[in-house]
C-alpha cells in the first residue's frame, strides 16, 4: 500500500513519459490492487492475495525501471522491494493458506476479477499519450460491473459478457495499434471466462436452482 500510494504522488506531480491523465489512472490502478491484495491477506488469508501482493509489489519494482525514479518513486521502489520480501519469505506461514477455500469461487470467477480490475491501469498503459472520453466510459463500467458481481449480481454477470466488449470498441478504436491489440486479447480473454460455467455458478449457486422439494400427503388407512 506505501508502494502503491508513494507511486500514485508521484505520477500525479511528474507524468513522465505519461500523459497526465494516464499516469492519475496508472496510480489508481496501483491503488486499487495493493488495497485488494492487502484485504485479501488480512482478511482471508487467501493464496490469490498473496500472489497478487507478489504481483503489484514486481509491477511497482518494473515500474521503477522504466521511469527515473526519484523522491516518491525512490520511496515506491523500497517500499516495494520491502514488500516483495516479506511476501516472498517464510513470515506468512500460518497465515495464509496453504490449500484453497473450499467454498471459494473458484479460478475462473476470480481470474475475471481481478482481470477486469486490471483493464483500468491497462487502458493508460497502452494509451499513454493521453485518455480518451471512451478510456474513461470504459475504465468505470469495468470498476462498477466487477463490484456488481463480487456482490454476486447476475445482472453484473451480463454486463461482463455483453456490455463491456460493446464499450471496449471505441476504447480500442482510440488506442495505439499495439495497445488497441493487447486490449482486445485481453477482452476476449475476460469475455471467454465470463461465459464459463464457473462464473456463473458463482452469482447463481446449484442450490438456489433446484425445485423445491414436494410435500406429500398421508394415505388413509383401512376403515
């Protein structure tokens, strides 16, 4: 989180190779997955948490590499470095599980979380020269259906399937070639997993589909 958040100073006081605007929305991205992973790990302790802890704490360290860090993002680079040992060490042990919740979600339901959570640092990553008013459309449907459906909306699982690969269009249409590529892949990939089984069981549970049961009623006996 001191990581994520020394970052987001930082971006937003010196863009860099960023424009303004893609490098607020970098920062929030960072933001929203280091806040993710740390409730995940003191709430549930949960495999997922920690590799993704795992995850920001190396995209801060390669975010690092690729700007000329200095003030906050020297702070943001051993803050990281800090946070990459303590997860990678043996300190966790005890704590965070060591097989999967039983009654978890599953991979597939929680891959499509966490990935459409990622379309908002990924649409100022592969349009860093500036945002769009269809980044933006299309970053804050990504936000508000992945809350929808953490809160297990069926409504929200629609919106996944249907309406966020229609606003991805015009995101695409206004991104750079190589990154309107990678968010199409990345689109297709999210739309492919919403339509799976597992995704949907995960808003719509077996138990709440099944016929109520029949209530039978007593023969007579013999008069």
């Amino acid at each position: 989180m001191l990581s994520a958040l020394a970052w987001f100073i930082d971006l937003g006081t010196e863009s860099g190779r960023f424009a303004t605007e893609s490098a607020i929305v970098l920062g929030i991205g960072l933001l929203m997955f280091a806040a993710v992973a740390a409730a995940g790990l003191v709430f549930t302790g949960g495999r997922w948490a920690r590799r993704l802890g795992v995850l920001v704490a190396a995209g801060s360290l390669l975010l690092g590499a690729w700007r000329d860090p200095s003030g906050w993002g020297a702070a943001a680079i051993v803050a990281a470095a800090v946070a990459l040992a303590g997860l990678l060490g043996p300190w966790l042990k005890g704590w965070v599980r060591e097989q999967p919740a039983a009654d978890g979600p599953g991979a597939k339901p929680t891959m499509l979380v966490l990935g459409t959570l990622g379309l908002v640092p990924l649409v100022a990553i592969t349009s860093p020269a500036g945002l769009s008013l269809a980044h933006g459309v299309f970053a804050a449907a990504a936000i508000f259906l992945t809350w929808g459906y953490t809160r297990a909306n069926l409504w929200a699982l629609w919106g996944l399937r249907i309406v966020l690969p229609i606003l991805a269009i015009p995101a695409m249409l206004t991104t750079p070639l190589a990154g309107a590529a990678l968010l199409g892949v990345v689109v297709a990939l999210l739309t492919w997993l919403a339509w799976s089984r597992e995704a949907r069981l995960a808003v719509e549970p077996l138990m709440e589909r099944l016929p109520t049961p029949r209530l039978g009623t007593p023969k007579e006996g013999p008069q």
